[in-house]
C-alpha cells in the first residue's frame, strides 16, 4: 500500500511540477506581451508626437505662406488700383484734348466755309 500512495504522490509531484512549468510558461509570455504592449505604446506615442510636430510646421509653414500670398495679391491690388487711377486720369486730359480738337476743328471749318462762300 506504501508503495502505491508513494507512486500516487510521485505522480502528484509530477503534475504540479508540469503545472508550475506550465504556469511560469504562461507567465513569461505574459510578461513577454505586456513588454511587447509597453514598446509598441510607446512607439506609437512617438509617432503621435512626431505626426503632431509635423503638421504643426505644415500649418505655420501654410499659415506663413498664405500670409506672403495676401501681401503680394494687396501689393498687386495696390498696383492695379494706380494704374487705373492713373489711367482715368490720362482719359480725362484725353477728353479735354479732344473736346478742344474739336473746337478747334469746327472753328477751322467755319473759317474755311467763310472763305469759300466770300469766293
């Protein structure tokens, strides 16, 4: 009888022994997973991080660029509203000079009608 609960024992032994393996098994991987898991939430902190910086510079990059278009299309603007300030200016001397033109124009064509009729 000693002999076989000694066996029962021995065999006892060795299932909790296959258990313990079993378990620390289970345990390393465990570990294994949580540092698997920390590495990648950190990397993809990083990379958060990293994709905010980015598109922090694109938007002050943008922001600057828009800025300069502005000030470019004001100068141009600015430009523009001169050149037509001066073209209306060069209109109106243009009108006066025709409208004296033409004075000028009726006064030799009576001349030269009353030339032609005292003939």
């Amino acid at each position: 009888m000693s002999i076989s609960l000694i066996g029962k024992l021995q065999s006892l032994e060795e299932i909790i022994q296959h258990m313990t393996d079993e378990m620390n098994s289970v345990y390393r991987d465990v570990q294994l997973q949580k540092s698997e898991k920390d590495a990648l939430d950190n990397e993809m902190s990083h990379r958060c991080h990293d994709g905010q910086e980015l598109l922090t510079m694109e938007l002050t990059n943008t922001e600057h660029e828009v800025h300069r278009h502005v000030s470019n299309q004001k100068a141009e603007n600015s430009r523009l509203l001169n050149q037509i300030n001066q073209l209306k200016t060069e209109k109106t001397d243009l009108q006066g000079q025709m409208a004296k033109l033409k004075e000028r124009l009726q006064g030799l064509e009576k001349l030269i009608g009353e030339e032609v009729q005292a003939k």
